[in-house]
C-alpha cells in the first residue's frame, strides 16, 4: 500500500510515521508537510535514504503538487493529519486556521477526488463537539458545537471531508481523537510546556482555576487506532478515539512537577483562555466494538515515560525552542 501521510513532520505525524514503518513495514509512506513552526522534520531523521519515506515538503491546498505526488507515487490511501492545530494561536491570528484547515483540506479532498483515491481518513478532533458538564461523554451522535476558530475549522473541514462522502461517493473516514501526549509534541501544548518550565524552574501557567478536564491519550495509542480506521473503518463513518484518562489540568501540573521533584509553589494561575471548554470526555464504544481497539497505555505509566523522555532528550526542545531545529532541513534536504 502507497500512503500519503500529511502533516508527518508535526507531533501525531511523525509518531505515526514510526508506528507505520515499524507496524506496517511493507507501506510506502509520502509525507507531505509544509514545515510550518510545527513541522520538525529532524523528528524522522531516522529514515533518511529510506526508499519507504519520502518527504516532501508542501502545501496541502497546492492541488496540483498533491495530484502530481499522488500519479508519482501510485497512491492508495491518505491520511489527513496536517493542521495548524494550537487553540491559543487561532485565538490570536484565525485566519490561517481557516485557510489551512477548511480550504486546504478541501484542495486535498479535490486533489484525491481527481486521482480516485481509494480511502480517505479525515484526522479530525473532539473539540468539535464542544464543552460537555460535569457528567456524560461524547458520542458519535453528539451535536457538533465547536467553541475556538481551531475547533470551528476542524468542524468544517471534517463536514467538508463527510459531504464529498455523502455527494461524490469518495471513500472517507472520520475519526475524532481526544488530547494525546506523548513523544515529539512541540512545546507550547500543556503537558510539555510544563515539563520544560518546570526544567528552567519558571513559573507554570494554569489556566483559569486549573479545573478543566481533558481526555488524554498516548500518542501510540491514536496511532493505532487511526492504522485501524484507514483498514477496516467503514466508508461514510466516524470514529470516536479516546483513552478513558479524564484528568483535570490542575491535577497533570502537581504529577508532573511531583515527577521532575519541584515545588508546587513554582504554579502561577493565569487569566483563563477566552472560550475555554470547561470538560471533554470521549465514550469510544464504537471502534472498540467494531474495530476491536482499546489503548495499551495507562495515563499514570504514559505521563511517567513521556515526562521521562522531556527529561532525558533535553537536547530535542532546546532545539525546538531556540529555533535550531529548523536548520535540519536547510542542510539535510534543501541542499539536494
Ligand atoms: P502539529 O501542530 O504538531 O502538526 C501539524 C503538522 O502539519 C506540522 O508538521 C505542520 O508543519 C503541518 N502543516 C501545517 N499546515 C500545513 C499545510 N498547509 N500543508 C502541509 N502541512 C502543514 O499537530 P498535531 O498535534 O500533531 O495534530 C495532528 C492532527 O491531529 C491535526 O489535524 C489535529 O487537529 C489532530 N488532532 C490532534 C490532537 C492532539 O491532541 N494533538 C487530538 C485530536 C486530533
Ligand atoms: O482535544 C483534542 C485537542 O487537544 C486537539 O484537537 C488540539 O489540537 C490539541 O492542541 C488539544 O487542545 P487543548 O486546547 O485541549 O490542548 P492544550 O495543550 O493547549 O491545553 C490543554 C488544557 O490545558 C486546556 O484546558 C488549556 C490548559 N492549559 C494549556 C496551556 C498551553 C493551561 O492551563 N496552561 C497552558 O499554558
């Protein structure tokens, strides 16, 4: 199987890209990513000269780059990860969340249209349902009520990614993960924002009163079940994806500077995130049923490791964080 992968060089992306090639090692995997901030192609530094990965650099709204690399590389299957995807930051600048996420994921939608790719898996996100009270969980049934311009986005270019479903027949999946951590997430999302602060013992920012609940799923975990839903998901369907690990923000913060040893006295509560989603729950009956996934990680064993590998792979976020990490490219690709 040829797959398109887009946004392989960002957090889930590139995690993926190491579950396909360790799990499914006969794929080819074309990585279409435009390296945006996000995007750190160093994070796959392991596969350069492998034949089974190709990196391309671009957009995913240059329909005829992505009509090319589909005819070029035979292509099967794609599977939709690029986005900008920080809810702070659609807070402070929406417009390329709308240009990325609705128009360039429309352009793709085009593009695999044109070529008659044979699935479609649409890497959409719970916060397209909205903010939930203090009991109950999202279904698949849920009403769709997205709060942030990034939540809006990922609504619309999920619908948009339904309705070439439902009006042209294209074989498209949908699937709607709750929060992931793990590996390689770039530091400006809260669990490695907190690792890192609490490394250079500056101040930890929580948000509001640190009570906001999240769903949290180790990256490998999605990984695989989105590896599933591009196999055996039916067309037309969507797929909730979550861990079953609700933890309040306030709560993550104390175990992760438990976990570094620092003191609590370093969390300094902020001014609340405009919008903010007070509580999201996944129920993942649905893939589990009918796709027979369940997570193998536990949330108290995955934040161990995750802040473990924080800990230990220092050099990986300074690069990040001082910008360094951007040279990768410049010597290892675009000198070719
Ligand atoms: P990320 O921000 O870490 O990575 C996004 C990647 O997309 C980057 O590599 C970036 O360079 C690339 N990109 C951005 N714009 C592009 C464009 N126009 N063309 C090509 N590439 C482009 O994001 P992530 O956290 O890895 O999320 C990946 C996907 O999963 C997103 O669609 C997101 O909405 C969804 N999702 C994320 C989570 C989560 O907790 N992180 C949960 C559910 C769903
Ligand atoms: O639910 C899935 C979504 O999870 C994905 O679709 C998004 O792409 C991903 O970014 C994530 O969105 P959140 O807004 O939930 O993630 P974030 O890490 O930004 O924030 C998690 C919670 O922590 C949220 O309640 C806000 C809070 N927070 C966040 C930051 C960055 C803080 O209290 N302080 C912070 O500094």
């Amino acid at each position: 199987m040829n797959v398109l992968v887009t946004g392989g060089c960002g957090f889930i992306g590139s995690n993926l890209v190491k579950y396909l090639r360790k799990n499914r090692p006969d794929w080819k995997i074309v990585n279409l990513d435009k390296l945006t901030y996000a995007g750190n192609l160093e994070n796959l530094s392991e596969f350069e000269g492998d034949p089974k990965h190709v990196f391309v650099r671009g957009d995913i709204g240059n329909q005829e780059l992505v009509e090319h690399l589909m005819a070029q590389h035979s292509i099967d299957a794609v599977m939709h990860l690029a986005a900008e995807s920080h809810v702070d930051r659609s807070i402070l600048g929406p417009e390329v969340f709308v240009a990325t996420n609705v128009l360039g994921t429309q352009r793709l939608l085009e593009a695999s249209r044109s070529r008659g790719i044979k699935r479609f898996l649409m890497v959409s996100t719970d916060e397209v349902y909205g903010s939930l009270g203090p009991t109950g969980a999202f279904t698949e049934q849920s009403p769709l009520q997205p709060s942030s311009p990034y939540s809006a986005s990922k609504t619309s270019s999920d619908l948009v990614a339904l309705a070439y479903h439902h009006t042209f027949g294209m074989d498209v999946v949908v699937t709607r993960c709750s929060n992931n951590y793990g590996r390689y997430q770039f530091p400006e999302k809260l669990i490695p924002l907190m690792v890192v602060n609490a490394l250079h013992d500056k101040p930890l920012p929580v948000y509001g009163d640190g009570a906001n609940v999240r769903d949290w799923l180790h990256v490998e975990d999605h990984c695989a079940a989105l590896t599933l839903a591009l196999e055996k998901g039916k067309a037309g369907e969507v797929y909730n994806i979550g861990g079953g690990a609700e933890r309040k923000n306030i709560e993550i913060v104390k175990a992760i500077l438990s976990l570094v040893g620092k003191p609590e006295t370093l969390i300094k509560y902020v001014k609340d995130r405009p919008g903010h989603d007070r509580r999201y729950a996944i129920d993942p009956t649905k893939i589990k049923r009918e796709l027979g996934w369940s997570p193998s990680q536990t949330f108290e064993q995955g934040l161990a490791e995750t802040v473990k590998w924080y800990v230990e792979n220092r050099s990986w976020w300074e690069r990040v964080t001082s910008g360094a990490y951007r040279q990768y490219f410049e010597t290892q690709y675009r000198a070719r």
